[in-house]
C-alpha cells in the first residue's frame, strides 16, 4: 500500500459517496455503535424534531416507553393538548443541554427544583415547562405535584431503558440571574413576565455544552450503567435569535455547536453514539429538499427519509428479521400518531408571535 | 316564524290544578330512564312537591337521539318522537319549551359523568397526576359533546327559568359496571376525587347558567359507586346497576328542592 486512500471504500469519496450519487441514494451515513432492536426500550427526550423518532418507532412496532402516560382514557386531543405522549415524560421540550442536565439533577437527587412559579391570572405556570399545563396549575402545590410525578417518569424512564435518543436543539436560552436555573423558553413569552432585573440571556459555548452534556451523561450511566444514548441534532434552525446577529448566523452557530458536541461525545464514550438526521436534512448535498417552502419545517417526506436511514443504517449493522410496517394507532400510553408536522409540539414556535 | 311550541301543537290538556289566584311555580323534569325513580318518590310521596306544578317529560333513552332544540324548545325531530313523549306527559306535550316553567330539572339525561370519577381514582391508583385543569377540561369536553347539556345551556341563556342538572347517578355497588378493563382500581377512590369532581362539575356548570346537582353523599358507597340501598329493586338479579330505587330519587328531588328553595322556591 502507498498511502491510505487507496484502500478505503466508496463512502470515503466526495465523488462517488456524494456527487455521483441521486440525494436519495446517498447511504451508509451511519454505522450504529450498538443495536436498537424491536426488543431495546427506548426513551426520547429533547428539541421538537425528537417527537419524531417516537412516532415512527411506534410505527414500526419498536418498544418506545411512555414513563408518563397520563389519565386513562383520554381522548387524543387531550392527551396532545395536555402533552401527554409526546416525549417518555412530561417535560416539553428540552431544547439544551443545561435542561437536560436540570431535569436529571432534580429527578436524581442532585438538587430541587427552585420554587420560582409564573403566574397568570392566578394560574400557575412551570417555568420549566410552561406548555405541558395549557390553562396552568391552580395552585405552586398542584404545579409541585404534577412535577414531581414528572421527576418519577424521569427516574423510571432512565432505569427501565436500553437506549435514550437525545435530540440537541438550541444553545441561546434564559436564565435566572439569581440562581442560574434555565427556563424552558423566554419568560414573557408562553407564560411569566420578563423582567431584565430577574432573567438573563445566555447563550452557551462549546465549553458550558460539553459540561453541561457530561454532567447529564454521568447522571444517566450511574442510574443505569447499561444505558446506551444515541444524540441526534435537531436540523430546525432557530425560530428567534436574542444574540444581536442575524438568525441565519445564529442558527448556523448554534447547529455548529451542537453538532461539535454530540460528535465528540459520541467519539469520547463508548456508549454514546450520533445518529446525523441533521446532515441529512440539511446538508447541500440534499439540496434543502426536506425543508418546507419557510426553510425551517422540516416535510414529512424528510422525517420518513430520515427515519428510513435510521432503520435500514440499523438494520445493516444489526441484521433483524424485517417486518412490514404496521398501520399507525392511537394506543393508551403511545405517542400521537399524526403525522402532520402542526402537530408537533414545539414551545420554540411561539417567539414566532412576536415577529414583526 | 312560528315558535317550536306551536310548531308541535300540544294536545288539550287537564286545567292546572291551583287555584287561578295563587298560581304555583312550574316545574319540568325532563329525563330518560333515570327519571323514573324520581317519579315514583314523587308518586309514592316520598317527597312533597305540593310548593309546585309539576309535570314530567321524558323517554328512555333511545328516543333522545329524536330530540333537537327550536325556539326555545326541546322538540322531537319526527312525529313517532313526539308521540312517545307526549304520551307519558300530563298535559300530553309533544315539546318542551322553557317559557312555560319556573324551574327545569333535567334527570339522567345521558350526561355521563362517572367515567370523569372513575378516571380520577384510577389515576390515584396508577401515580398518574390528574390536574385540576385537565379535569375542567374532561368536564368541559363532556358537556360539548352532550346533547342534551347543550339544551340545558340554551334553556339557561333563555334567561327565565331555573335550570337543574341531576347526571345518572354512580353504578351500584356489587354489579359489573363495564369499565373494569379500562378501571381496574375504581376501589382506589376516595371522598376527595370525588368533591373535587363535583366541585368542578358545579363550577363549570354555572358557568354556562346550569345548577348541576352532585349525586348526594349520603347514596354513595367506596368511593365511587352507589350504595346498594339505593339499587333498583333486584338490581343483583336483573344485573341492573344503572337504575335507581325512589328512595334514590327522593334523594335527587331533595336537593334540588333545596336548591330551588334559595331562589325562585314556592
């Protein structure tokens, strides 16, 4: 051999991995570190675009753990409305890593939860999860209640599992001047009133991500040593930006960020791995395709070709026997089925309402 | 356009039995099958409603599905409707316009509220959180979808009448009651679930202009169910654990009883 390229296959090649290459051919962008079977219990948890990983798991007859199933018999629209289902527990959204580490912290036992409430005519909102309760909690005790048996769907969710998909979203958030705490979204904006002497602007670099993202890690491996997390990155650019650039740019730094960590984590652990649903929808060589004419959404066409790769990279690393697809069906304890991307839950989609 | 009531003409009826001078206020007491044990406490006097003119209007149930409301009116929306309403009616009324009472109370009526109790208590059991705003929203939910909640709303914003909402009562303890799939653990109820569900119904009732009456405490047993006392007559041997006996529907009448008497009582 005179040099190392001259043995690597296909995949390593711009030319013929990519350029000769129809968008829906390019393949192989994933090799799966560890198996996610139909018999892996899977936990998901994150930014929007993780709502649709349990979904087509579902689907496909995968065991997808509700740790957080709400109320028997509710009908659909009040398990979607009161964001039953969406993700393995009822905490919204989970757009970074510091929330991630938060709700891990709180769930197991590395600190409470701060008593900070947001009122609304005298309703009470979780301000780190202001969505899950649309008309707010009647009293701090009921809202403390309901978290609590959140924080239990946390811990058995993380115990019970095989595998947690995280889907890394943003990196700009607010926080608490007083004690650090990250919100789940602006105040002011889906509950609370902003107050600049109360609530900061942060947003977090490499450093803070990596950190925070370790912490979190550790928490999840020492609840559950044989616990394997697959990061992905959401592929949907920012909404609002409150970092004084443009939000192409900021979007663009944000993903970055995210992307670095989730690869580098992925590289420094063993158990940790990176499924690229975001390079798939957003990498010029699939010539922005998926994305909806606002180049934000992502089509439902780019979700079942992501989640496509995600089962066929699976299924050639870790050979099942194959099985058609079954029909989707609301069942108790599943996720909501519609596959429309309106219904996605996403806390983000509100700075929308105060564009200009 | 002409009104529902004369839409529907009523058949000639009795005269009102009071005296022309001092006439007593107008009660209906609009039902389904549940009704019947509110009549025969009425029949057997098991309860004085001497204060009022009562009449009742009702089917059984299957025949709601005929009813639709005009003018301020509920109207049965075929003649063979009208027909069996108006033939277990005093005055032999084939409709049911709200102008012509004092006070409505609507008994049993196919709005259904026990699975809301049985929700609640299963919850309990399975450590599942049933917050205060998901309840007004299943309470709120049941009353979009109710027919005849939706008569009960109109014939409120019609302003003049008093109106009482009495929900079939709880099953009766001992029976299978249907839900045991979905609620395994209805046991698991306890005093609270069920103030806390009646606080709501009554609450969102009045916000839509209904008095709606909670089953009595004093008819329940565990939690959640109706204590046998107040089973219908063999309800063990006919597996009956919907209907009620009268002593349950002396119950009813007298809290609604009390209820009218704050306001617009005889």
């Amino acid at each position: 051999m005179s040099h190392p390229y001259e043995s690597l296959p296909a995949d390593r090649f711009w030319r013929t991995a990519v350029a000769e290459r129809s968008p829906f051919e390019i393949s192989g962008l994933w090799t799966p570190k560890f198996e996610i079977g139909k018999r892996s219990r899977i936990v998901t948890a994150g930014s929007c675009f993780a709502q649709h990983f349990s979904r087509a798991l579902v689907v496909r007859g995968y065991k997808w753990l509700d740790c957080e199933p709400g109320p028997r018999a509710l009908t659909p629209e009040q398990r979607r409305d009161y964001h039953y289902g969406t993700f393995s527990f009822r905490t919204g959204n989970i757009y970074t890593p510091r929330m991630l580490r938060q709700w891990l912290e709180w769930a197991f036992g590395g600190s409470e939860p701060p008593p900070e409430v947001w009122e609304v005519d005298g309703r009470f909102f979780d301000p780190f999860r202001p969505a899950v309760e649309p008309g707010g909690f009647v009293s701090p005790d009921e809202l403390s209640a309901s978290r609590a048996v959140t924080l239990a769907a946390i811990r058995a969710a993380v115990q019970k599992a095989n595998v947690l998909v995280f889907t890394l979203g943003l990196t700009e958030s607010w926080q608490s001047r007083a004690t650090g705490h990250e919100y789940a979204i602006c105040p002011g904006t889906a509950a609370g009133r902003f107050d600049p002497e109360v609530h900061q602007f942060f947003n977090h670099d490499h450093r803070t991500l990596m950190q925070d993202m370790s912490v979190a890690l550790r928490i999840l491996f020492r609840a559950n040593r044989g616990l394997r997390v697959l990061l992905t990155v959401s592929p949907v650019p920012l909404t609002a930006t409150a970092s004084g650039r443009h939000v192409l740019l900021a979007s663009s730094h944000s993903k970055a960020l995210l992307r670095v960590v989730a690869g580098q984590l992925a590289q420094d652990h063993a158990a940790v791995d990176y499924f690229p649903s975001y390079e798939i929808i957003t990498h010029p060589a699939f010539r922005g395709m998926f994305f909806a004419p606002n180049m934000r959404s992502v089509t439902q066409t780019g979700v079942d070709f992501v989640m496509a790769n995600f089962f066929r990279d699976q299924s050639a690393a870790h050979p099942q026997p194959v099985r058609a697809p079954v029909a989707a069906r609301e069942t108790e304890g599943g996720p909501a089925t519609d596959e429309t991307e309106a219904e996605i839950r996403c806390e983000e989609e509100i700075l929308n309402a105060f564009s200009r | 356009m002409p009104s529902a009531a004369s839409a529907v003409p009523a058949r000639p009826s009795a005269p009102p039995s009071a005296p022309q001078s001092a006439p007593r206020p107008r009660l209906a007491i609009f039902g389904d099958s549940h009704y019947a044990c509110v009549r025969l406490a009425h029949g057997r006097g098991l309860v004085s409603l001497d204060g009022w003119e009562v009449e009742y209007w009702g089917h059984v149930g299957k025949r709601f599905r005929h009813l639709g409301y005009r003018d301020g009116a509920i109207v049965p929306l075929d003649d063979f409707t009208a027909e069996r309403f108006a033939k277990f009616n005093e005055r032999g009324r084939r409709c049911l316009p709200v102008a012509d009472f004092d006070a409505v109370l609507f008994v049993g009526c196919r709005l259904y509220v026990t699975h809301l109790l049985f929700m609640a208590a299963q919850a309990r059991a399975d450590g599942d959180f049933l917050s205060t705003g998901l309840m007004e929203r299943l309470v709120r939910d049941t009353f979009a979808t109710s027919v005849t909640w939706g008569f009960a709303r109109r014939f409120a914003e019609a302003g003049r009448a008093r109106i009482l909402f009495s929900p079939p009562s709880l099953p009766t303890a001992g029976l299978p009651h249907g839900w045991e799939a979905t609620f395994p653990d209805v046991a698991a109820a306890r005093d609270e679930d069920r103030a806390r569900l009646w606080d709501c119904l009554v609450r969102l009732a009045a916000v839509d202009g209904v008095t709606f009456l909670p089953q009595p405490d004093h008819t329940v047993a565990g939690g959640a169910m109706t204590h046998p006392d107040y089973g219908v007559e063999n309800h063990l041997l006919t597996g009956d654990m919907e209907h009620k006996n009268p002593a349950y529907g002396s119950a009813v009448l007298i809290a609604a009883l009390a209820v009218l008497a704050q306001r617009d009582g005889p």
